[in-house]
C-alpha cells in the first residue's frame, strides 16, 4: 500500500432501500446480536472456508506464480504480463465473467545508473530513486548535504538549503505500536521532499528508507512534484547507509556527495484493471467487491504489497465456488491498477462504475500483507451499519478475527461511492514495512497459514455482506 | 513447549482473604468495568511499558545473548553454562534478590551417530533420535517398515508388528487454526509410539517430524518408557523424506532400512532454576511469578521454545526497574529448568514454594514462541477472577492482547497450587510449529518487535496482577 492516510472521505449516502431492508431485521442499534441459529449456521460454513482454505493453499501457490513474473511497476512490461496471468487465470475458474478495464497510467523507469558516493571517503551508498523521481545529469549532482529531521527543521534551515542536497534522516518511531500509523508520521519527507527542499534552491534530495528493519535494503515509494517548483532528483538511502551518512557529516559538516541517477518518465501507458465476478442469486445487481492492487513497485516482487491482497481476493471468489456456495449478492474481485503511483485503475473503476449506475453495496480492500489475520477496519457514517458488521465477530472468530473497529479501508476500494461500508483487512502489522516497497519483498516472507487465513476471514465477511447487510 | 494437553489439572481454592478483598471491590461477577480513570491511569502505564519495550529492545538483545550460548539440552555443559548466564545477569539488574534453586534433572545425550538408511537404495534419510530414545547396537538395527497412520491402525495391525520398525507417517492437521490444538492430536506417535509398539514385537520406531513445515527438518521431543514393556530405538525423520519414505513403501512393502542411534542417558545431573524478584511495596508476601523454561532442546538454539518465554520474563522485571513502577506485590521471575524431558525444575519449584508457606497469587507462563501478541488464557475456578480479568482488557489492548479466554496455563506454572489465577500467553502460533525442537528454532526468526510488545503486554498484566486482584 501506500499513502493510507491520504485516502478520500468518502461521500457517502445510504440508499433507502438497503436502510429499510436493515430497519426490518433489526430493531435496535445499541444491541445488535446475531441470533444464535444463524451464528451456528454461519459458523458451520466459516468452518468450511477456513478448513478449505489452509488446508489446499490454492492462493498461496498462485501467488508463487505470480511472483514469478517479477515485480510489476505499472507501465511496464512484466506488469502486463501480470494482467495477461490474471486474466486467463480467472478465466479458468468458472466465473460468471471475467473481463479487463482499461487506464492509462504513468510509465516511469529506473533507469541503470543509481548512485550516491561519499567523495573524499570514496564510499559508496546503498540508494534507490524514489518512484516519479527525474534523473540527474550524467555526471551527477556533486554538492554538500545537509542533513535535517523533518519539515520543521527544513524550515528553520531553509536560508543554508541553496545549491545543497538535503537529506532526510527521520525513523518510523518504534515506540508505537501500530506501524502503519508510524509510517503515516513521516511519510511526508518522501512525498514532499522534493518540493519543500527545492523551495529554497536545494537541488537534491536523500531520504532515510522508511523501514522498520534496520538493515541496508533501500525501499522506495512514490514522490511528488508541482510545475512551479523546480523539480529535483530524489532518492532512498539504506536504513544502515543513512546512519553512517549521518555520522559522517557530524564528523564534516562541509562533506560532499555525488548522487547520480538515470530514471525517467515516458508518455502513459496503456494497463487494465483485472475483474471478474460471480453473479448473486437474489440480488444480482447489488455489488460487493473485494481487491487489491496489482501494481508493485519494481524492487522486489511485490509479494506482500500487494500481490497478497489480490490473490486473496480472488481466492476469495473461488472458494464459493469449490464450496458451492451461491452468494444472494453479485461477488467482484478486482485487480487495481497503479495504486502505488497513481490510483489511476480505482479512479476509473469508480468512474465507470457510477457511469454504469452500479449498486456498490460494500467493498473490502486487502493491502497490508499476507500476515496472521487480527481485524476490520469499517469505514461507515451508519452506526447501525457498524453495529451489524459487529454482531458477525462470534462468527469471524472462526478465522481468527478479534475485533471490528472503525478506520479506512484502503486508498481503492476507498474511493468507491455510495456503499454502506468500505473495509479494510487489518493482519499483524509488525513485520509489515520491513518489506515495504523493497527487495526484502519476496515470496519467501509470505506464509501459507498466514496468507491462507487472511483469505479465509476475507471469505467469511464477504458472504456475511452478501447474505446478512 | 512440550505436551501442552498434558498439564495436570490444578486443584485450586481461593483463599478466604482474597475472595472477601475482591468482593469488597466488585458487586456483581456479570458486569464488571474497571472505572475510567482507572482505566484511563493504566493506560497510561501500559503506554510507557509498550513504549519503553519497542524502542529500547533490551529483551531482544538479552536472547541474542542467551542463544550465543548455544542449545541447552537438560543436563548438558550449554546448560549450565547459560543457568551461570542468567544468574550473573540478572545480578546486575538491581533487584531484591537473585537466587538458584537446585534440582536434579535427566541427563540424555545424542551420541555422534544417527543414521537412517534405505538398504536397497542406498538412500539416507534425515534423522534425529527422540529425547530420551536408548541407542541401537553398532551395526544398527536392519529390518522392514511397516507404516501406521496412527495408534488406531497400529492396533489393528498389531499382529503385523513382530521384529519390524513402526513408522508413524501422521501430520498435524493443517485444516486447524489453533496449531497448538494440530500438535496434541498427534504427539502421542512421538510419545508413545515406542511402548505401543513395543507391545507387539517391533523393534524400532520413526515418525514423520511433528511440524507444520513441510521441508525436510527433523523435530525433535521427548518419548517416554515403560519398565515392563521392552526398550526399542525412536527417531524422527524430516518431513520430505518421510513422505519420500512412504511412496517407497508403496512400491516395495517389504522395503527394509537400517537405523543407527548412539544416543544414551546417564545419570540425573544438577542444575538449578533461576529466579529474581522484587519485593511487593504493600504486600511482599503475595507472590506473582511469570516464567519460561531454560532449557530447551539439542538442536537449533532454542530461541522460540523458550528462549524469548525466559527473557521477556525477565524484562518484565527489567521493565519495572526502568520504568520506576514499584509494585505492591512481589514479582517473581522464573527459569524453569527441564520443561522439555521431566518438568524437575517446575516440580521442584513448587514443592519449596509450598514447604516454605508461600503465598502466590497469580502466575504467568510464556512458552508458545516469541510472535505478536493475541491473548492470554486463564486457568481458574472462579468466575470473578476470570471477569476482572477480563475487565482489564481496555488497558491490555494498549499492548496488542485482544482477549482473555479460559484455558491452559503451560507445563511448569501449572503445577503451582493455590493460586487465584494460572495464565498462560497466548502469541500468534501460525509459524510455531515450524520450528519447534528443530534447527529452526534460531535467533534469526525471533523479530524484535514481535517480541517486545509480547513482552509488555506480560508485563501490563503482571502489573494489573499485582495492584488490582
């Protein structure tokens, strides 16, 4: 995932039909409870999808597959390979449709050339380009650093920033510990770097890797520009790189680096999102999805973020049908396209979306990693919407969910409108930003159990929407 | 941990005192709420516990230390070695006292050779004896393998078993969310396996790694004999060459390997638990213990199993310390000795106890591996206890627990009688199994901030333990 923090609010309205249809299951919003023959019933099948689910790890060897396509940055070559994958995989599963939607998204590349050398130590620095980033010239940018902790302190520095790089030296605060909130915290010095620094004539810009892992591996992530400003080449120091860099200039305020990058942006490419659906039984027209991106940075192979969340989400459809489960509801799995620079799959799937005057009725969206399964965030204005998806805990259990709390559900399917609730998987999070938009990204950091009961507390709550809201 | 499902069931009565003080502070067993501000003061210790924990990482620097030390099989010098270990380290803490408790504990011993071969293929299998298995003679013993399931079909197979080796081929079923729940199912093969077919004539015994990963490690853990039934070789095979092995046997049922183990016991040796603690403020005569084993087993470096249980025990102490925070009650941190092949230390740890009059109220055990926090399971008779337990959750969630449920403590503070409440930590156990008594079980798979918020929500706990029972 990436900027979570950023994502919409959503405007939201509860279409009256749906509150009626509410209003006549339940009488009280403060004490919501299941009844105890649908919780068995339900149970029964969460018992179903939970077994099926870890014991055949369907989603974990497609995963495996996936990743061997290698990591797929939107625009590029393999990332259209991976929507070729998804598409003819889909295909073979039995849906009602399976079917590709079209985005223009940004293409931008790496390039071959990436360093950043300490000049009088003749050091070398692990460094990656932040995504979006322009290159330098071919000799690279030669000029001092100056280090700084965050925007506060560019601010009050900002008359010693001409002609300087400006590096970043900020850590994700262990002490917390939510590690999405953490990195939400500093996230900024890579977003916006560039444009605070090159505001006061810096032509360079070096961030600290926003890790949780304090090892070497640079990890990156996209970064902004405005036409006003002067654009200027940015990159991601390694976690123990940055530390030495910080000793080094403590040891020579006036230490000089040479940064080069070769990194470009070519014109929009054409990409899809990746969809297919299983129609509902009763209420055909009324839509619940459930995602995740399938764009990756191009480090790594995006097996956490987020090629996790997608084949969650389609094996999530292909469990109703290995279980023969017949959802009253329509069930849509979708692939997003360039979440990661650009959201450009979400805006046109919420585009043609209410262009086609489709009932969206709920939406989850899977983007923090395949890891153990702990919660939902609900993203609802409806208390009594809440307090529903809250009577389901008894039956969530089952596949190893404690709790429904209100937050966002994912900068996606959080840009869908008109739903009653949009959701977002919640696993362990300790482990998350140790891979993160880096090489430490790999399939060998998933595990089956893990990935495999996420997918099923997916399943769980996507029948739950479907039959129950 | 070892046999979990066999902790003896405690026999427990709530001394008069504390049932008449914790009634004077609740009114109804139903509707128990800590008040807000108490709520509100605790959070904010639990806050500067969680916080403390995560970003200093003592506790993970400590197990570095202890695993350096090497495996700690009962008995043997690592053993020792690390016993001397803990009782100097904990000296340079500060607390009020440091002290060993000796006792006497089986003394087994691998030997140099281990063997396991399929004679007509010339193929060696991965093999590890079970702890305590007596060896086989110099040659090995050569005969054919007849394969079980479980004791089910050994029994109806019995009269098949005469002169050859039984082979358990049984996995801990993968279709379970709770792996601890997979584990008991199947133990008894390792267990058992030997006097259940010794029964019937055979002469030795493999199983198929107890594990929930499918490589080709073998695991390791205690059997045990009877005097009156012969004494017969058993080991482990990993994995993959066990599923290797029983595709052979499909071919060729009357295949035959030869098997080798040098393994011996020698005589029961000393060895000590290692305990420290802090005087309670108010009431230093009301015991608190949380504790891990020391010991572990002859392979790997017992970092999960128990490792990370011992020092997060430990920092619960360190904690306080550092913090300022002086409990009422005294908290006492113990290393168990011999948890994995005899329960010597837990045994003797709690015969002192209660020749010297102690008054212990409440104990804490972690030994389910150093993963993210979920819950904590409580072992008592009494219902109030349980409900303020569980009243306390607003401020254990500061620290990542999600609930409290009833269950089982662990193997060694299990047998420590009279107290209000035997509580066992619960972490996510998806991967522990993957690990557990193998040379997995390394530094390396303990992550530092799964660890440490472990570690202060244990502490958070004892805390409310010792001013609020």
């Amino acid at each position: 995932m990436t900027e979570y923090n950023r994502s919409e609010k959503i405007s939201w309205f509860l279409p009256a039909a749906l509150f009626l249809l509410m209003l006549s299951n339940y009488t009280s919003a403060q004490t919501i409870n299941m009844d105890s023959i649908k919780i068995q019933n339900y149970s029964n099948v969460a018992g179903q999808i939970v077994t099926t689910a870890l014991k055949e790890r369907k989603g974990y060897e497609l995963l495996r597959e996936l990743c061997m396509i290698g990591p797929r940055l939107s625009g590029s070559k393999n990332s259209l390979e991976a929507i070729n994958w998804a598409f003819e995989k889909m295909k073979t599963f039995g849906f009602d449709s399976v079917w590709l939607q079209p985005a223009m998204v940004p293409h931008w590349e790496r390039g071959d050339t990436e360093s950043c050398t300490i000049i009088n130590e003749n050091k070398n620095l692990s460094v990656l380009a932040l995504g979006g980033s322009v290159s330098t010239s071919e000799e690279g940018i030669t000029a001092e650093v100056i280090e700084v902790k965050d925007f506060d302190e560019l601010e009050k520095r900002k008359d010693e920033l001409k002609d300087k790089i400006v590096f970043f030296n900020n850590t994700i605060d262990a002490g917390l510990v939510d590690t999405f909130s953490g990195y939400g915290k500093i996230v900024k010095q890579r977003t916006e770097g560039a444009i605070e620094s090159a505001k006061y004539g810096a032509v360079g810009v070096l961030i600290k890797s926003i890790t949780t892992k304090y090892d070497n591996v640079p990890h990156t992530g996209v970064m902004s520009y405005v036409d006003s400003i002067p654009k200027i080449p940015s990159a991601a120091l390694g976690f123990q790189d940055a530390e030495y860099l910080s000793k080094e200039i403590k040891n020579n305020p006036h230490l000089k680096i040479n940064f080069k990058l070769s990194c470009k942006t070519l014109p929009d490419a054409k990409s899809y999102n990746v969809i297919c659906e299983i129609k509902g039984s009763e209420k055909p027209n009324e839509i619940i999805v459930v995602g995740g991106h399938l764009d990756s940075w191009d480090v790594g192979y995006g097996a956490h973020d987020d090629g996790a969340g997608c084949i969650q989400s389609l094996e999530v459809l292909d469990l109703f049908k290995r279980l023969n489960i017949k959802p009253k509801r329509t069930i849509r799995c979708v692939f997003f396209i360039n979440e990661e620079n650009g959201s450009r799959g979400a805006r046109e799937y919420e585009k043609i979306a209410e262009q086609s005057g489709e009932k969206h009725i709920a939406a989850i969206e899977s983007d923090r990693g395949g890891f153990t399964p702990e919660g939902f965030y609900v993203d609802t204005d409806s208390s009594l919407v809440f307090d529903i998806l809250q009577s389901w805990l008894p039956v969530l259990e089952k596949a190893g969910i404690s709790w429904i709390k209100k937050g966002g559900s994912g900068s996606d399917v959080g840009k869908i409108k008109n739903t009653a609730a949009l959701i977002g998987y919640v696993p362990d999070d300790q482990k998350y930003f140790d891979f993160h938009h880096s090489d430490n990204d790999v399939f060998e950091e998933v595990h089956p159990r893990e990935l495999e009961l996420g997918t099923a507390a997916i399943t769980v709550l996507t029948y739950l929407l479907s039959e129950e809201l």
